[in-house]
C-alpha cells in the first residue's frame, strides 16, 4: 500500500535518528525489509528549509516510493492533475550518474500520463539540478517554490497498480528496441549478480555460471551483461535453442555482438570474442560443450554459462552436463532467487502449487488467477478454446516452452498429476524427457498477468483450492 506523506510531519524528528526512523517507518508505511536513510530526512529538512514554503503546500508527497519487486526507487514525489514532480536526493555530487538517473526515471515517469518534472537536490552544497531536454542543468530553487505555490492541489494515485512487473520488466528478445534503447530496469537481486559476474570477469576465472528458475531475469541479464561488455571488447551469444529474427535485430544494433546458434555455429568462421555467454546452457551437448570448451582453452577466452536446473530434461546426460558445468566453474555459479516476470501473487501461486507447504504468510491477491473444474476432458478442452478465442495463450504438455512469455496462459491439470505429501508429482509418459510438473512449472512461468487453471483432477483441485482459500 502506498502512503502520501507531508513532508514537515516526515522530518519532525530529524535531529534524532532512532526515533526518526520509527516515525518515518510508521508515516511511510515502509515494511520491515525496507531500509531506512537517515541523511536523506536531515537533506529534506534541509531542503524545506531553503524553500520556505507553508507546510500544507508538501501535503501528499511519496517518499522513498520503490517499483513493485523491483530495485527503482523515487526518493520524492507529487502528482497533480497535469504533472508529476520527482525530486531525487543526493549527499555528493555524482555527475553523470545522476543525470542517468534522472533520464532513467522518466522513462518510467511516462507510464503516469503526465508533464514531468524532475530534480536532483545535491546536500553537500546545497544546490539544485534540472533534467531537461536530455540534459542537466543546474536550477533555482525559486522553480520548485513558484511549481508548489501554483499546484497546491496534489492527487493521489494507486501507483503499484500502474507500475504492474507486467508493464516495466521487458524480454530483449520480445522488445528489443527497448533493450537496445535501455528502456529496462534491473531488479536488486539482478543488479547484485551483474556487479559480482563483471569483477569476476575481470579475474583470471575463464568460467563463471548463472543460474536460477523459470521468470527470474536470466535472459535480460545475460544480454544486458553482454550489451555492456560490448561497449569495448567482443563478444558471443551462444542459443541452445533457436536463433530468431529479435535475435538478429540486437546482433546487428549492437556494435561488437555476435549471436548464434549452438548447433550451427562454425568456430572457424566467426571472428573470435573476448567473452563468451551460453544461454538456456542446460540443453547443452556433450560433443557440442567439449568443442567449447577445446575453443576457449585455445584462445583463453572467458565464458558464462545461463542455465536452469528445474528445465533441464530428466535424461541422465543432462545431468552429467550440468555436473560439468558445475565443475568448470568451480563453485563460481551467481544465483537469480526473485521471480519476478510475473506479479508476486501468481508468483506464490505456483510455489504453493507444486509445494503444499511454501505457501507464503503475507496476504496474496489472487485474483488473476482463475480455477475451473470440469470432469469430462471434452467439456474441459471446449473450455479452454473459450479462453484461447479470448487472447490467452494455451500451452500443452508437448514440448518445453523456452524463451516465451504471455500476457496470460491457461493450462490444464488432469490425471497425470498427483501429490505425494507435499509435492506435487506426475504419472509421466515412458522414455519421455521432461515430466508433467516440469512442463507445467514452465508453462505456467511463462505467464505475465493472469493464469487460468481448468483442473479435470478433484485431488489437485481439492488442494488448489485450499490454497486460494486460505489467502481469502
């Protein structure tokens, strides 16, 4: 929930930081992972103080508001009927990355429908800077005085309904304009891994390894990785699936970027890179991983393999592939934990799915996620075709979905699955690759916004649910 503050009430215990955290915790409604900034109270107190305007005119400000799951925060914030002023706070002046910042912000400004207007109020010496037409350019505080004297009236909007993971995550490959235009943002988690993954590379390590399931980033942070790499030494993308036309649109856009595919690539014939990523690496080859790794043993290149273990196929050659991936790493393997391609409630959804006990204690909104019984397979497939006709993708037990996403998805849950204790199991096919409860984790990943659950199982729908129940 997002609370709009006046900023006199937020600073009325600056000189006293203990206490003002409790009052700012409590103001804010900021939850207990929430770190608190203490010089960031003292620099607005400092602010109001160059202003010196009425209090009621810093009525319904947002301070320290973050993106829902996401590392983007707005330090402070009013919106009225045509604008939204963002004002960012800064101890020192950092130059360059505060106008990144700002440009950075008003992206996701935009999504607000309103004039923007954004600032940077640097405490050290207490001056004041614009971001205006791609540019920043030092202000007068008399600009912000004459805003909030002229729009007294600030509104308050419901900006976590707005700034849905669905709207401001972006997949390279399914908008890559975007990626290329740096239209995207990391999350904390992400963030965190590429700082670790670029001081390794810098290393003498030739291999590192990045993990993590289904919908925690590993895609946009691969091709973010290797788009920053790019700006001065070469680099491959290695596909174990297929190469598309997205893929060859960010090849040709961003200078020093080669993409190919695993099965046809010709190491003879490319020029050789500096550093080397292996995406969706868990449909690696054996003879196609030992030719790898004979190139860059011969050219002492540097190589990141992305990979999902709860993908891989239940063959037992991928798991020798993964225990040599592991190996060549040597420990060195970054994790994605977050999931965060869908909103955080369908996210619990499936946990709990596939784990009766990790059902999370906070309260979950699952309204996007819709259960249908049916107990005749034929009504059950005539019901999904309904919802097929109406925009949702309908994803089969076939194959793996790799490298997709979907506003929304309906999927079926029939007689193949059961639970054993907590788990949810599958009775699946003879010398088939990937289990039921593999490809319904995945499918169900792949989905965005809403998911629709036409269940034919009255054990599994029993269980299903006692976990919608629950978070009612």
């Amino acid at each position: 929930m997002v609370n709009y503050v006046n900023l006199y009430e937020l600073v009325q215990l600056y000189n006293d930081e203990v206490l003002s955290e409790r009052y700012v915790r409590y103001l804010a409604n900021f939850s207990d992972e929430k770190m608190y900034h203490h010089h960031e109270i003292t620099a607005i107190n400092r602010l109001l103080g160059i202003l010196k305007l009425e209090p009621t005119l810093f009525d319904d400000f947002l301070y320290s508001y973050s993106l829902p799951q996401l590392s983007k925060e707005f330090d402070l914030m009013c919106i009225t009927d045509k604008y939204v002023l963002n004002i960012e706070l800064k101890s020192i002046n950092t130059g360059d990355k505060i106008f990144k910042q700002l440009r950075q912000n008003a992206y996701f400004l935009k999504m607000l429908n309103k004039d923007i207007i954004e600032y940077c109020y640097v405490d050290e010496d207490q001056k004041l800077y614009k971001y205006q037409n791609s540019k920043l350019i030092e202000s007068s505080f008399d600009e912000i005085q004459m805003f909030l004297s002229l729009n007294k009236k600030h509104i308050k909007m419901d900006l976590d309904q707005i700034y849905d993971v669905g709207s401001v995550l972006i997949s390279p490959l399914k908008e890559p304009m975007r990626f290329i235009e740096d239209n995207y943002i990391l999350t904390e988690n992400q963030e965190s891994n590429k700082k670790n993954i670029l001081a390794e590379l810098e290393g003498n390590n030739h291999y590192l390894a990045l993990t993590g399931n289904a919908g925690t980033g590993k895609t946009l942070l691969v091709y973010d990785l290797a788009k920053e790499l790019a700006n001065d030494k070469k680099v491959l993308i290695i596909s174990c699936g297929d190469v598309w036309s997205e893929h060859k649109i960010l090849e040709k856009l961003i200078k020093n970027l080669d993409i190919e595919a695993i099965k046809n690539i010709d190491y003879d014939k490319i020029p050789v890179p500096n550093y080397i990523f292996v995406d969706e690496s868990h449909r690696i080859r054996k003879k196609e991983l030992d030719k790898l790794e004979e190139y860059i043993s011969k050219n002492k290149l540097k190589c990141v393999f992305s990979f999902d273990e709860r993908q891989a196929s239940k063959k037992e050659s991928v798991k020798l592939i993964m225990d040599e991936i592991n190996r060549l790493s040597r420990g060195r393997v970054y994790k994605l934990t977050h999931r965060v391609r869908a909103n955080k409630d369908v996210s619990a959804f499936i946990n709990n799915l596939l784990d009766l006990s990790k059902y999370s204690k906070d309260r979950m909104d699952y309204s996007n996620i819709k259960i249908i019984y049916e107990d005749n397979d034929e009504f059950a497939e005539e019901k999904i075709r309904e919802y097929a006709l109406k925009g949702y993708k309908y994803i089969t037990y076939k194959y793996m979905v790799y490298d997709q996403e979907f506003d929304y998805v309906v999927m079926k849950i029939g007689d193949e699955f059961y639970y054993d204790g907590n788990k949810l199991k599958s009775y699946d096919k003879k010398n088939s690759t990937y289990s039921y409860v593999q490809l319904l984790y995945q499918g169900m990943n792949r989905v965005r916004r809403g998911l629709v659950l036409v269940i034919t199982n009255k054990e599994v729908l029993m269980h299903v649910l006692t976990i919608i129940k629950r978070n009612k």
